[in-house]
C-alpha cells in the first residue's frame, strides 16, 4: 500500500554506541523536525526495498515520492513498472499503467492516516503534529541523526511496530518501517536513492542509511 513504502534495517538493533539517548533531548527533536520543513510542492527521489517473509529476496522499486501541499502525498514508480499512487482529500488512488485507477478512503485504512499524519508534519516541521500519533526519539551519532517513532495508539501499533528516520543535516536519508509481522520497507531518498544495490540486504541498507557503506 501507498503509506507503507514512505517509508520507510536492522532498526532494532543496539543503539550506536556514540549516540546519545533521546529522552533528554526533546529540544533537540524539535528543533531538528522544524529544520526538516519543505515549502510545498516538494519532490525527491526514492529506491525501495521490501523485506517480506514470504518472499526470498526483497521487492524493488524505484521513482519519486513527492508532496504536493496540505495533506497531499504522491508516489511515482518508475521501475520496475510504472505506477502512481496519491493520497488527496481523504482517498487514496492507485493508477497501474494499462489499466483502470483504483480508490479507496483512508478511513478504511488507519494506519495510513497515521503515516498520512507523520510524513506531512515532517515536511512541515511540526514537532507538535509528529508527537500526537507517535512517540519521538532523537539519536546524534557519527553520521548524523535518527529519529525513531512509535506510534501511540495500540490499534495502529499492531501494523506497524515503528518507524526510523536517518539522515544529516537538515536532509533525511532513509526511512525504515518495520511492521509488526516482520517485514521491512526501507526507502533510500534523495541522492542516496541511487545506491541501492543490486541485491540489497537489510544489513547493507541500514549501513548506507547510518552514513556507512
């Protein structure tokens, strides 16, 4: 589903050993998420993988990730065959190439209300909206900065697990969703996207998305 790959490793691995812990740095959080703010309309490149447990190796997909304004959202892929996906008004429509759009509403689907709700306060650097759906941990490391989320309501939870956001500067990297069943969507953004590799591991990519590799 659309939200699922705005994703956003290895995210519940140890911390870093040089980071240091969010609970005493909510200040910081917050002024990190006001300097991730883009004026509207916003586009970047994305590449994809999913992790699932039915699947040997990952699936990957490649486009742009765009935010249009408000609560508007679109999702290009461009390979391995093109698709758009956008989120406007309350529905979310999906359009395969060769064939009929597709709509639903989000009220049929909380948890992308949810991730609906996070990536645009992220893009508008509202650190009160992030806080209101989920938990808000900050990490400085080595290669820049993480930002964990865990959402708070327990419905959505059982979805998603949580949500990690890597990047440095005022530029996010990747994000990393792992869901509650186990499977991993970790999306590479900006420059970064072009490196995602031919056979992509988890390990590999949480490397690249600490600042390694």
């Amino acid at each position: 589903m659309f939200l699922l790959s705005l994703s956003l490793p290895c995210w519940a691995n140890a911390q870093d050993p040089e980071a240091r812990a969010a609970g005493s740095s909510a200040p910081e959080a917050q002024a990190l998420i006001s300097s991730l703010a883009r004026p509207a309309p916003a586009r970047t490149p994305f590449a994809e993988a999913r992790f699932m447990k039915v699947l040997e190796q990952p699936l990957v997909v490649s486009g742009e990730l765009g935010w249009l304004g408000g609560d508007q959202l679109e999702r290009r892929v461009d390979k391995p065959q093109k698709e758009t996906a956008t989120i406007a008004d309350g529905e979310v429509t999906t359009q395969r190439e060769g064939r009929k759009p597709r709509s639903f509403s989000l009220k049929r689907a909380p948890q992308l209300q949810v991730l609906l709700e996070s990536f645009v306060a992220l893009l508008d650097g509202d650190a009160a909206r992030l806080n209101q759906a989920f938990d808000v941990r900050h990490e400085a490391h080595a290669g820049g900065w993480t930002l964990t989320l865990t959402p708070r309501d327990t419905r959505v939870a059982k979805t998603i697990a949580g949500i990690q956001i890597d990047g440095h500067g005022n530029e996010p990297r990747c994000i990393r969703m792992q869901e509650a069943d186990g499977d991993l969507a970790v999306d590479l953004l900006g420059e970064l996207a072009a490196r995602m590799p031919a056979a992509p591991t988890r390990d590999t990519l949480a490397a690249l998305c600490k600042g390694g590799g």
